[in-house]
C-alpha cells in the first residue's frame, strides 16, 4: 500500500536528518528564529464577506498522478496565488512521492503573507520543531497514519510551540481520533490514501460527527465554484485544492474563479 511504503520512506530519511542535525541543536536554533507564527484560525474561518476560504496547494507531484506541473516555480506560484485571494498555502514537502522540498516554505514566506500549511507525513515531534524553524504557520497530522495516542501527543506538541494543525481524516474512526486529540481543524479527504479513490460524499457523511465549534477542510476533488457552494452549506469553512490550481497556466484567475469572483 502507498501510504505504507511513503511512511517507511518517511521514518528513515527522518532518521538520517536527526544524525545530522540531532533535536536539541535543532531546537537552540529557535533562539535566531525570525519566523511568528501566523494567525491560522482567523484565515481559515468562513466570514460573510470571504465565505470560501482557499488553502491553494504548491505541488510538483503526486503518487497517483506523477508529475502534474513541469513549470514548476513555488514562489511565483505563491504571489500569484495571493494574489488571487488565497487565504493560505498548502506546501508539499516530501521529496519522493510528491518532488517537495521543506526549502520551499521559508523562500515562500520570504515573499507572501498569508498562513503556510507544511503538508507531509508527519510521525515525529522533530518534523514539528523543523516545521516551525522552516517558517511553517501549520502542520498536517494524517489521523490514518497515527494511533490515537500518537496523535494527541503530537497536536500537543505542535500547540505548545504555538503551530496550528490540519487533522487529516478519511473516516468516523480518524473523526474520533481527531476529537480525542483535540483537534480544532478537521481535514475531510475525498481521496482514499491507499486506493486513491475519490468519495465526494464523504464530507456530508463525517461533518455531522464534527463538534460545531471546529473548522472544517474539505480536500481533493475540488474543481469548481459550485462544488465549494454546496459544502460550504452543509458546514465547510476552507477548500484545500491542490490539482486543480497547479494544471492550470494561471493560477491567480484559477483562484479568482474557484472564490466566484470572476
């Protein structure tokens, strides 16, 4: 199963990194930290004037799909998405399956404003101290790769370094996970992590499961304004949409489109 062999791949490159750069070193580093994290809450949070909040995704590659974007440049992809009115970024950092690169938050943050989501498989709290001296505002927690246990200790962890976390869930049992955990963002994935099949009803199935209090992501196959009206009915908050955005040449006016602004 891929989600199986990317979390291997995963554990021994995190291995190596601790070898180079051991944890303590890695955390008096903070003390020259010029990187505060942004406000997640407040951007993610659907208001009447901004009703479908965008996390709009910098990906070179997926595992299903291979490379979806040759003309591949994270930082102008950034602007021009900000400037389409994104409300944060998503950015991939894994290397082999999706080409990542954890180099591409702080050149991103250089350059842009809005909260960055570090989007990879995280199982350690050194990808969290990492993703907090890389400039990242929020971290993924995939609640299908985690025990329950694992999951709490982690978004805990991440919360007293002051990162927000987007808990990924695919089904009722990740929900209560995420609830167990004390998630306040709840990642709903339309796409099954070991077939890759999508559920576009997966969002109304587990929302009702979701205490009202929380904010809601819906991700993956996400592909036009229509869709994002009819979940933001039923309680959705923010779109996360990686695909759709990176296949098109502009992707301010992609952005535009998706929000019903032009």
């Amino acid at each position: 199963m891929i989600l199986d062999e990317i979390l291997k791949k995963t554990k021994s490159d995190l291995e190596k990194r601790k070898k180079d750069i051991p944890f303590d070193v890695l955390g008096r580093s903070l003390s020259a930290n010029p990187f505060i994290p942004r406000d997640v809450i407040t951007a993610l949070k659907t208001e009447e004037k901004d009703k479908f909040k965008i996390i709009a995704e910098i990906k070179k590659a997926s595992p299903s799909k291979g490379v979806i974007r040759d003309d591949f440049e994270p930082v102008n992809i950034a602007v021009e998405y900000e400037k389409g009115g994104a409300n944060a970024f998503s950015v991939l950092t894994e290397p082999h399956y999706f080409k990542g690169n954890l180099e591409f938050i702080p050149q991103i943050r250089r350059y842009t404003k809005i909260p960055i989501l570090r989007k990879d498989f995280i199982v350690d709290e050194y990808q969290i101290l990492e993703s907090l001296v890389y400039g990242a505002d929020f971290i993924l927690l995939i609640a299908k790769a985690l025990s329950k246990n694992e999951l709490k200790n982690l978004l805990e962890f991440a919360h007293r370094l002051g990162l927000e976390a987007l808990v990924e869930t695919h089904d009722k049992k990740d929900v209560k996970n995420a609830i167990f955990a004390g998630a306040k963002i709840f990642g709903i994935n339309h796409r099954d992590l070991q077939t890759f099949k999508m559920n576009m009803s997966l969002s109304s199935d587990l929302i009702p499961l979701i205490p009202k209090d929380k904010i809601i992501v819906a991700e993956s196959g996400l592909k036009d304004s229509e869709q994002l009206k009819q979940l933001h009915k039923i309680g959705v908050d923010a779109f996360l949409i990686g695909e759709t955005f990176m296949r098109q040449d502009n992707v301010k006016k992609a952005v535009l489109k998706m929000k019903g602004l032009e």
